[in-house]
C-alpha cells in the first residue's frame, strides 16, 4: 500500500473508532468504548506508517 492509502484508512479507523467511543458512551458500554479506542489507535498506526512511507518514497 502506498503513503496515501495508508493516510486513508487511518483516517477512516481514526473516525470509526471516536464514533465508536461515543456510542459506547452514550449506551453506558464500556466493551464497545474499549473497541472505539482500540480501532482509534490501529487508524493513527495506520497514519504514522503512511507518513514513514511518504518520508521514505513507498520502500517501506
């Protein structure tokens, strides 16, 4: 995957993942909060590797 789709998908697991957060919240879920914030962290892992990827041309 090339530095841009990674940066994508992070993105899109970042948002899903807040989302995810919230509803937990607001369903009084700590289960499904804990799955917000681990799928949260898998998008900003996905955006750092794109960036490495972008810093070092895609041979990553």
């Amino acid at each position: 995957m090339g530095e841009l789709t990674d940066k994508a998908k992070g993105a899109v697991n970042e948002g899903v993942g807040k989302a995810k957060q919230e509803i937990g919240k607001q369903r009084n879920d700590p289960d499904q909060q804990a799955e917000g914030l681990g799928q949260e962290a898998k998008g900003k892992a996905q955006g750092v590797k794109g960036s490495v990827k972008g810093a070092m041309g895609d041979r990553v």
